[in-house]
C-alpha cells in the first residue's frame, strides 16, 4: 500500500508539474479566462492529493482497510476529477465538448471526499486502539 502511495503521488505530482506548465504556456494562448482556472483547478486538485498520496506513502502508519481504501479513492477520484476537467477544457477550447465527461468530474470529486473521510475514520480507528 505504501508503495501504491508513493508510484502515484510521484505520477501525480510530476505531470501535474507538467500540466501546469502546460496549461500557463501552451493552452494560455487558446483558453479563455475560465477555461484556463478551469484546467488549473484540475492541476491545483492533482498536486494535492499527488502530496496526500506521498505522505501517506511516506508514513510508518500501519495500512488497514480505511488506509488502503483512502489511497484507493485518492487515485481513483484524481484519475477522474482532473482528467476529466483537462478533457473537458481542452474539447470546448477545440469547440468540440466532450459533454459525457461533465457527469465524471463530480463523481471523481466524491471519491477525493470519501479518501478524505476514509484518512479521517483510519486515524479515529488506530486511536481508539
């Protein structure tokens, strides 16, 4: 589990770095004012929980269900909240919107929550021990 943690924080962390760069050089020229906050809340929401996953990872916590299912939520939500946020700006800069990646960004967002909630539960859990 720790390893999983650290292999995609260390992924996380570097293409957010990467699409950040991106995003203000690149796309500033094509986005409009709210495409361009658009995408950088995507990078800005990567690089966090990019560092949640490498302090998770580098941490001598003892993994349980909750840890693991914290990791778990935090990959699964970045995947779908950032990604689908680069998909969607970039498509309508292009003026051609993926619409079906609309429904995606808030569900990711739930998945970042519940890996909040699961942190949160897990460090509950190994005080009341």
């Amino acid at each position: 589990m720790h390893e999983t943690a650290l292999l995609f924080g260390s992924i996380f962390g570097g293409t957010a770095v990467i699409f950040g760069a991106f995003g203000a050089h690149l796309l500033k020229k094509r986005f409009n004012k709210e495409q361009l906050s658009n995408f950088e809340t995507g990078v800005r929401y990567q690089m966090y929980h990019a560092i949640a996953l490498l302090a998770i990872g580098l941490s001598a916590a003892t993994p349980n269900e909750y840890l693991t299912n914290a990791v778990r939520f935090f990959i699964l939500g970045t995947l779908l909240f950032s990604l689908s946020i680069y998909g969607l700006t970039i498509s309508s800069a292009m003026k051609s919107k993926i619409k079906i990646l609309g429904p995606i960004t808030p569900i990711g967002g739930l998945f970042l929550v519940g890996g909040w909630v699961m942190l949160l539960v897990y460090f509950f859990s190994i005080k009341t021990q």
